[in-house]
C-alpha cells in the first residue's frame, strides 16, 4: 500500500473546517480516515525496532495487584519471551526518524505548522492490555494501524482532572467515559491537549500510530528566553552589577525601594526586545530538539567537509538528519534558517533545497551522526555583507544537521 496524500474527510468537512471547528478544541473520530489502511510496519518488525541502539521503546506491564510499571530500552530479544499474553504494552518513539520510508505516511497530518509536527509513536498491546486512563499536552492523532483498539474519553464540561501516580505513571483520577468507539485499521480519532482517554486492546496484533504535535508551554518560553538573553547580557556587560550609589544602609535588613527599582530597570532593559531578536530567540526555541540533547552534543562533526566555498560542497550528496528539527523566517532572496536552536544566515533557494530534503529522507544514514563537538554558531554572512550558503552547509554538516548519502 503506498502512502495516502491527503485524509480522507466525509462530507461537509475538509482541512479547513476541522481546522476551524476542532483542532485545538473537541475530539473528533473520522471512520476510515484512511481507508483501506494495512500498515507497513507488523508488530513482529516493531519489536525489532525496540531491540536497536539509539531507540527509545517503553515497555509497560500491570502487576496482578493493578499496578503499572515502566521499563525503558533497547531491550533484549529475551524480555518478550518473558511478557505472556495480556497486560502489557510496547510504546517506541520517533519511528519514522528510524524508519525513514515512513515520513511519507505523515504527509496528510501536516495541518499545522511544520515545527509543531513532534513524531511518529507506535504502539502495540495484546487483548486488554493498556496503560491506563491519562491526558496529553499535545494535540495527537490516533490512527489505527492494526486490529482494534477501544478508545474512551472523558468529555465532561468543566471539571478539573486530577492525576494520581500509579506505579510509575501518572493516571487520571476518576476517569468517566462519556464517548466510547472501537477503532479499526484506517479510522482516526483526534485529541487536543487536556482531554482525558483510555485505550484498551481488543484481540490480538492491535497497533496504533500516535502523530504527536508539540507546542512549548509558556514556561518553556520564558526559561529560554531568560536562559539566552542571560547570555547575551553577560557577554556584552560581564562586570555589571546593580548599584546602590548613594543609597545607604537603611533599616536593618531592608530591601528598600530603591532596590527593587533598579533590579526593575536591569529587567526590563535586557526584555526590551526589537523584533529581529524576538524571531532569533523564537526560531531557537521551536528547533531545539525534543531528546533533551543541545545543539553541541546532538549532532557530531563532520570532519571530511573543506573549508566553506560553496562549488566544494555538493547539495545532491546530502540529507537532513532524521533528528534534525529545521525552520526558516523570510521571504526575500536571504532568509534565517534555524537549525536545532541555531540560527543561520543563507539563500533562500538553499532553504527551499533543504526543506525539500527534510520530507524526502535518504534510505539509510551512516556514520556522520556520531556524536562530538558542534563548535561555534555561524551566521553564514561574508564579509563584504552577502550570504555565504558554502559557510552554512559547512557548519549544518559540522553539526550534524546534515548527513551525507
């Protein structure tokens, strides 16, 4: 079966009025979503991922007292022999990053921008099996890949979930179905972030692909900016310090007003952005990776790349890394690249290049993503003010952002 373009929506209902009317907002099932669906990755060849260094499977048992433990891998072949019939689930992460043929099947899921767009979860579980009743902070689509799944969700207007740990996970409180469906393979069910549901294998060879979107909470947003802009005041003002010229002591132990006003002005000075940091500090936060990896160790160098002309680096020789996270801000003949938390100056015919490569992934990548020393940002300028796209392809294979065939 080859990948589908586009979801298939019943009638009055297209990409823009779910957009319009449930994405980020109420569940929605879509029966045979994509019809016919015979997924290309059988149980058998899931738990063979799992086995493989550099993935990230779980492994989910319930205890006979109801209990749900947690395991992490690359597991070894024997732990299935050791699972039984029931009670148990595979969960493996960024599946398609490891399988690159995959990435196509993503295609009719990009409604949103490409930077929310997280990775492909698959999940197998045995008749029963499931990991409990919870919610997620992202919207997710819930695809059928294989056998039947029973998903039920907690609907409920204005109530206010509590979590509770279950062993190792954390499970909502005083879950009431209010909407129960059994999904077969092609029907999807859609969920924005906060909606409380639980999924239960029915029969055996049960997979379900998770296409998660990621969105950083507003917390994340602060931290990074803090976290950056820290940097950049120390670099440029490494000796400053708040003054208390003229104050005097004061009362014993008081922080006088004066005090806090000039801890005001150091505040809002350095959060005084103009916009051109506001879209750097923004594209950085967005590409920063999801594996908890910096843009320094994520990505090892390139040691066989020469020296940034451009006529020595050939285009059509490389690829996007699976990992890789890219985006850009621009229309004009230069645009901002980002890259995994950097950001690079470079033609916008070379974005457009790279963006076409980042959907159309190589068969397999070697060596070039060992892990090492990313070195310094770039910002892909030369001197005399022009865009160096030869400097750019350097420093984003140096990097590891780009692989060669």
């Amino acid at each position: 079966m080859n990948p589908v373009v586009r979801l298939a929506w019943p009638d009055g209902l297209d990409e823009a009025s779910f957009l319009a009317r449930y994405w980020q907002r109420v569940p929605l099932l879509l029966r045979q979503a994509v019809p016919d669906f015979e997924t290309p990755l059988p149980p058998d060849e899931l738990a063979g991922l799992a086995l493989e260094p550099d993935t990230t499977p779980r492994l989910i048992r319930k205890a006979p007292d109801g209990r749900y433990a947690l395991e992490h891998g690359p597991f070894d072949a024997d732990v299935f022999e050791t699972l039984g019939t029931r009670d148990w689930s595979l969960l493996v992460t960024d599946v398609e990053k490891h399988l690159p043929e995959l990435v196509d099947w993503l295609q009719p899921f990009r409604l949103a921008p490409d930077w929310r767009l997280d990775d492909l979860m698959v999940s197998f579980a045995p008749d029963g099996a499931s990991v409990g009743a919870h919610m997620d902070e992202y919207d997710v689509f819930l695809l059928q890949a294989s056998g039947t799944r029973r998903w039920s969700i907690d609907a409920r207007a204005g109530v206010e979930y509590r979590s509770v740990v279950d062993g190792d996970l954390r499970l909502v409180a005083d879950f009431h179905a209010t909407d129960t469906w059994d999904l077969a393979p092609g029907d999807l069910l859609y969920l924005p972030p906060g909606v409380p549901h639980h999924g239960v294998a029915v029969g055996d060879d049960c997979t379900t692909w998770s296409i998660g979107f990621r969105a950083p909470s507003a917390a994340d947003v602060v931290a990074h900016f803090a976290q950056r802009l820290a940097e950049r005041l120390a670099g440029a003002l490494p000796q400053a310090r708040l003054s208390d010229a003229g104050v005097g002591r004061g009362a014993p132990g008081e922080i006088d007003a004066a005090t806090v006003d000039a801890v005001e002005r150091v505040w809002r000075a350095a959060t005084d952005l103009d916009r051109d940091t506001l879209v750097e500090l923004t594209g950085e936060l967005l590409t920063l990776s999801g594996t908890g990896m910096t843009p320094d160790d994520e990505w090892g160098a390139d040691d066989s790349t020469a020296d940034g002309t451009a006529d020595i680096v050939d285009l059509d020789a490389l690829a996007v890394a699976p990992f890789a996270r890219l985006a850009r801000v621009g229309r004009g003949d230069s645009v901002t690249l980002f890259a995994n938390g950097e950001s690079f100056r470079c033609s916008r015919a070379l974005a457009e290049r790279l963006f076409a490569r980042s959907v159309e992934p190589p068969d397999a990548f070697g060596d070039d993503e060992a892990t090492g020393d990313g070195g310094e940002p770039t910002s892909g300028r030369r001197a005399d003010g022009l865009v160096d796209d030869g400097a750019v392809l350097d420093a984003l294979l140096d990097r590891g952002v780009l692989v060669r065939r």
